[in-house]
C-alpha cells in the first residue's frame, strides 16, 4: 500500500528553491511519436502492419521481417513483471535528486519486453498492467501499475512525478464568472485542492451563482479582469509564488464569420479576452511556475487552458471565435515548450459547444459543464496534454486526425 | 588510472609503444591495426593512423566494447592467415576523465537514450541489477555466491601490480557494501578507469624469428544480438556457439588451465561458467560454491583480478582478460602464476544497448611450447 502524502508545511522562505532539472531530454523521431500517444493517454506500441509484430523501443524497422512499415497502435497494456531494481544512485542529477528509484522489466503479453518505472504496490512477480505518460521532459515514459486500484495509488512518488495531481496543491481558476469556471473550481476543491483562487472580473457586479462559487469549501474569491494587465499582474504579485496549477476557463464567444458587420470590434473583444488574456497570465504567472517546478509535494504542475475544439479547423458560423481559439492553440503550444524547462505542464482541455445563450441556434449534442471539470481534473490526475470534452471535440479530432483539409470542407458546408 | 587528464590516443600510443619496444619491432613494422575505443570521439582508427605515424595496410575499428578483443583476436588472425597483414597491433584504452562516463553514458546508443535512461538512468548498473535480480529469483544465486567471486578476484588482483584496487576485500566487506542499485551492491560494480591494453597477432614463423614468446589462436567464436525472444537475458550468444568453440579447438571444458572471462557484473561470470560448458544453465551458484577461484585454486578465473579488480579502463577493459591469458600460457605473468597454464580460454561480452548486452566472443588460446 502506498504512503499517503501529508500535507506539506508552510514554505520556508529562507530555504533554497529546489531547482527543476529534467530527466534526459533526447529522444529519436520514432520515440517522439511514443510521446504523441502518451499526450492523448493512450498507450501505443508501433505494430509492423506488414507481419505484425510488435516492437519496442521505438525502430524504424520490423526486427520480424525488415518492413519499415511500423505504425503505433493502441496496445494490451497487460503484462509480467519478471525483474526489478531499485536504482540508488544515478549520474543524472533529476533522478539523482529522486532516488531511491523503483524500475523493472516488465514482459508485455503481445510481446515485447520493457524497462519501464514501477508502482510502489507491484509485487514482483506478478501482473501489471501498463501506462504511458509524459515524464517532466515531455517525453513518453511507460510505468507499471498494479492490475487493480490500491489504496492511495495516486500518491506514489514515481507516478505523481508523470501527474499533476491537485491534491494538496494551490489553483487558479481564472473565471468564476462562467458556468465552466464555477464547475472546475468545484471539481478541483472535490480533488483535494488546498486551495481554489477564483478570479472575478468586477465582483461589484453580482452574478449567477455567486453564492454557491463562494461556499465551495477551500475557495478564495480574487479580483482578475484578463482584459486588464494591471489586474493580472497584481494578482500573480498577490498570488503567483503559490500557484501551482493554474486553469484558464475563460472564454469570449460571439457568432458570425468574416463578413458579419462590426466583425472587427468583436474580434477586438475576443482577442482581448482569448488570446491576450492568454498571453496576460502566461507573462504574469509563467515565469515563477517554471521556477517551482521541483518545489515539493505542492510543485508548480500545469497550466491548463479551456479552449474550444474549434482551435483546430474553423467553424464560419463562429469564424472569428475559431481564429482566437487557433491563436490560442498555437500560443498553448509555445507556452508549452516555454515552461518545460521547468516540468511544468501545459495541458489543453478541448471542448465542444456548450450550452450558452451565444449558441442557442447550434444544434446538440452539447457539452455540460461539469463533464469539462471532469476532465480538468482527469487531466491534471493523468498528466495527459490534450483532452477532448464531449461528442463534438472527439468527433472534430478524430476527423482532424484522419484529414485535416477534409474536415475544413466539413465544416465549411 | 582512477581518472586522468590524457585523451584515449595518449593512452594507446603509450600501450603501442610498449609493444613495439618489447617485441624488438619498429612502429612501422605494424602493417596491420585494430583499434577499439569510447572516447576517440571525433577520431576513429582512421585518424589514429596519421596522429601515431602509422601506415597499415589492414586496418579494423572494433567497436564492441567488452568483446574488443576477442573478435580483434579472431579477425586479426583472418587477416594475417590470408595474408592481407604480416603483424597486426590490437589495441584497446580509452580516457577516463571526471565527468566522461556521465558523458559516454548519455551518448551510448539509441535505444539507450529512448528506452533505458529515462527510467532511472542507473546506466550499466540498473540494467545489469535487472539481470542479476532475475537469475537470483529464477536459480536462486545468493549474494554470497557472487560475493565469491569478488573476494577470489580481488585476491588475484592483489598479486597484480597494475591493478587499481589494492586492498583485501573480504566477503563481509562485500555483504555490507552500499546498494547502488538492487540487488547490486558497491563491490559487484566495476571501477571504470584509463589506460590501455595491447598484443601482437602475427605467424608462429615471424613471432619465431623474432624470438618473441607466443600462443597460437586454437579458436575463436562471435554472435551478436542472440536470443533476442528471451524476455531477459540469462544466457549470452556463448550459448549459441559453444559447441562450435570446443570442437574446433579439439578440446573440451576440462582442457582450460586458466580463464578470462568479461566480469564487468558478477552474474555475467557466473553466466559464462554456464555458457561456455563448465556446468549447466542454472548450476552456476553450485559451482562457484564447489570452487576455488583463485590464481592458486581448482579453477583459476580472472586472474589479474579482472576489471572488478583491476578497472574498466573502457574498451580496454575488455582487453584485459585477453592480454592476462596471453601472460600466463607464454610465461610471463605479472600475477602470480597458474601452475600449468597452457591452455586459456578467453570471453569477450559487451554493450548493453538496451536491456542486455548484445556482443559475445570467446576464443582459445594455447603456449607456444605447449
């Protein structure tokens, strides 16, 4: 049974930061595509689609039959853990830092055999069933977990090191406002959460659900308009040394394409919220959570943005709407290789349309607002990078997937 | 040397020239060259010809780590059999400064960086804690049997003035060691080191009139990558060849007065016992128990101490066994002597490219007289 985490003491100021170090960084082009599935939690192996073996590590040929056609395919996690060491001394300084470190050879049942981290509450030998998740690198790395649940599973070092588990950690919320912002806060205090910050633009002016946002327990209201670099950079002086996952919920939704009259005053106002209340946290928040990275049981973990599906190919009918999301897309993914150098984790959370009185004309199905605070918190408790909320989001990335100037004329009809 | 601020070509010049001066040869008698080396980096063997003044005409760059020399041995002979070299220097050393084996770690393979690395990054020590875990639970090794191992090496490295360990070891220092990684403890890892290590490989008629000492080369085998199903490794490609080894030399286990085999981990030697037929897959625990290991005991076995004693001078460390074989069956040991040494047998095993180590060789040597 794994040790629970305490809950860690009050920061002491005259001690030193532990700096974040990375464990090793380079990877081949093959194994990057390991690290493509394990960002989407799926676990993948590259099967030979000429004879079907399966390999591993990642190759650039079938060491069955020489086919240089491998592809990863989602793959039986299941397996025999046949050997284990605990590794007590490493020349590299991030597992220098972390031993004693449990690693075992794992032999999958398709096949292959792995050297893989393992879970405190595998007994060798025995079966276990396999993970991929990305490592404070960004890269794949796959650990063996036990077959079933046990009891603080979570808060086994080796895995909390691949998440970026809320419990006993301090969020952000960015707009409680929303319906969204007010089921993540919600959701997140449910987690364990030490505390849930939610920002309020203008709190003079009341708000639907104001009562219940407040009563969440561990919830603390804080003043932030995304809109106002003032009021985001007084907040992070307030608050940024000790937020250690931050989830921007806020969103600026108008109808209408390119052509639509006043067309440039509403992606004026969707930009500002968007893409340059983005760009406003990133800039206030970012730097002093890469640089908390390693900081103990409550390290800075994730920066999580809400963003519609729409990201990935544009909708005309919400045609500037779709150009902040791909704005935001792209600046998620320079965040992302922004604040690696310290483990920090940028997570998207992509959503379908929900329920709002901008989208009253969009047919169903539509998302619920605490599906999308579900997978928030599944997220951050799988350290997975891109999520999909809801039929749409799913159904707009398997197509993107597939064909991405396909579904630009789907969308386009 | 523990560490040194000399690069690999310092060390290997140094070992070519101790070569060349004892054999009565001049550098430019070589006319054939076999180099292995980590640290040669951006050199190869290419560059070493016109960095040492050498001109070969055969020229061979082993990259095989701890089987460098038995397959130098095997192929050297090739060449000097069909006549491509006359006299062909081997050689393997590598540099050893503070921080180069953190360095030639994180630039080992492909696979390494990818699949083995990022789990720990125990290097050779995890993946061979692995391997050795799993013999334990499978044959039910204890940490006492490759305790024995140790100790009877570190006793032959004691009579060994170039060892680069020099005190006793004794089996409750070995039990009470640090665990680096376990089921590895201080004492089964070896000590990585510089220097280098070098022979001739020439005709039995120009080592005669050159009135040098030699061995002749009875057999020589190699395979990589073998077993590749087995989901772990316990056993090397020693396995595969085998029977190939003996009956080409027209001997048998029984024959070997000394043995050199590659120990950079205890459970690799207790594996060669296996797999090179001195008992079976499984009885190496019985058997090291029923013997005495030492220069002076029933089954002489890494007598210069072997790289646990002696250091991993990098690929020169996997010259080690071959050059202590060669002192013994022509009479020139600088450890104390076998009684009766003719024959020796010689194994190479080396690179873990991943899980397991994927080079294996073993060759067979005889005393010139003999």
């Amino acid at each position: 049974m794994t040790e629970p985490i305490s809950r860690p003491p009050k920061k002491d100021p005259q001690k030193v930061t532990r700096p974040p170090e990375l464990p090793p960084l380079e990877r081949s082009r093959a194994s990057l595509k390991l690290s493509a599935s394990a960002a989407r939690g799926v676990f993948a192996l590259q099967v030979c689609e000429a004879c079907g073996t399966i390999a591993y590590p990642p190759r650039d040929a079938c060491p069955g039959c020489l086919s240089t056609g491998l592809e990863f395919r989602p793959a039986d996690d299941g397996g025999e853990v046949i050997a284990e060491t605990v590794v007590r001394t490493s020349t590299d300084l991030y597992f220098r830092q972390r031993t004693p470190w449990r690693v075992g050879t794992v032999r999958l049942d398709c096949g292959p055999s792995i050297v893989a981290h393992l879970h405190g509450d595998v007994v060798v030998p025995g079966r276990v069933r396999m993970v991929s998740k990305l490592d404070k690198s960004g890269n794949a790395v796959l650990m063996a977990l036990p077959t079933g649940e046990t009891e603080n599973m979570a808060d086994d070092l080796e895995f909390r090191e691949l998440t970026a588990d809320p419990k006993f950690r301090r969020v952000l919320v960015t707009d409680g406002r929303g319906v969204i912002g007010q089921a993540v806060a919600s959701a997140l205090s449910k987690a364990g959460a030490s505390i849930v910050f939610v920002g309020i633009a203008e709190p003079w002016k009341p708000f639907p659900g104001q009562e219940r946002l407040a009563a969440i327990p561990n919830v603390q209201v804080m003043e932030l308009d995304l809109t106002d670099t003032i009021s985001v950079n007084e907040l992070a002086g307030e608050i940024g040394g000790k937020t250690d996952i931050l989830v921007n919920t806020a969103d600026h939704v108008r109808p209408g394409g390119l052509l639509a009259s006043r067309s440039l005053v509403t992606a004026r106002d969707s930009f500002d919220v968007n893409v340059f209340g983005l760009q406003r946290l990133a800039q206030a928040f970012g730097p002093g959570m890469r640089a908390r990275g390693a900081d103990g049981t409550n390290s800075a973990a994730a920066f999580v943005d809400v963003l519609p599906v729409y990201a990935l190919a544009n909708t005309p009918d919400f045609g500037f709407y779709s150009a902040s999301a791909a704005a935001r897309h792209s600046l998620l993914q320079c965040l992302r290789a922004e604040l690696r150098p310290g483990g920090v984790r940028v997570m998207s959370v992509f959503t379908g349309p929900v329920e709002d009185d901008w989208r009253q004309h969009v047919p169903p199905p539509k998302v619920l607002p605490g599906k999308i605070a579900e997978a928030v918190v599944a997220a951050l408790r799988g350290g997975i990078e891109e999520s999909f909320v809801g039929d749409v989001a799913r159904d707009i990335a398997t197509r993107f997937l597939d064909n991405p100037k396909v579904l630009e004329r789907e969308l386009g009809l | 040397m523990r560490y040194s601020i000399e690069a690999a070509h310092w060390w290997i010049a140094r070992a070519l020239k101790e070569l060349t001066d004892r054999a009565g040869i001049r550098p430019a008698d070589i006319d054939g060259l076999s180099v292995s080396s980590f640290t040669l980096a951006p050199d190869t063997a290419v560059g070493l010809t016109q960095h040492l003044g050498l001109t070969p005409r055969w020229l061979d760059n082993i990259p095989m780590g701890g089987a460098s020399a038995v397959v130098a041995l095997r192929r050297a002979a090739r060449a000097v059999e069909a006549g491509d070299a006359t006299i062909v220097a081997c050689v393997g050393g590598d540099a050893n400064h503070v921080d180069s084996f953190r360095k030639l770690l994180s630039s080992f393979s492909r696979f390494a960086q990818d699949a083995s690395y990022p789990y720990g990054y125990g290097g050779p020590n995890g993946s061979f804690a692995l391997l050795t875990d799993h013999y334990m639970r499978t044959y039910g090794a204890k940490r006492e049997d490759f305790g024995k191992i140790c100790v009877a090496q570190r006793d032959n490295a004691l009579t060994y003035p170039h060892a680069i360990m020099k005190k006793k070891l004794t089996i409750d220092d070995y039990m009470t060691a640090r665990p680096i990684a376990d089921p590895i403890h201080l004492f089964d890892c070896v000590m990585p080191c510089a220097g280098a290590e070098a022979f001739l490989v020439t005709s039995a008629d120009v080592a005669k009139d050159l009135g040098l000492p030699y061995a002749t080369l009875l057999s020589a085998i190699e395979r990589h990558n073998a077993f590749p199903d087995d989901p772990i490794q316990m056993r090397g490609g020693w396995a595969m060849d085998v029977d190939e080894l003996y009956a080409m030399a027209g001997s048998k286990p029984s024959d070997i007065d000394v043995l050199e085999t590659y120990d950079d981990y205890p459970v690799i030697v207790m594996m060669q016992f296996e797999d090179l037929g001195f008992c079976e897959k499984g009885e190496g625990p019985d058997f090291v128990r029923s013997h005495d290991l030492t220069n002076g005991g029933d089954f002489p076995q890494n007598t210069s101490g072997g790289q646990l004693s002696a250091g991993q001078a990098g690929a020169g460390g996997g010259y080690l066994g071959m050059v202590e074989a060669l002192r013994q069956i022509t009479g020139q040991p600088l450890s104390e002597k076998v009684k009766g040494a003719k024959t020796a047998l010689v194994s190479g095993f080396g690179m873990i490219n991943y899980d397991r180590g994927l080079c294996s060789g073993a060759a067979i040597l005889r005393g010139g007289g003999a």
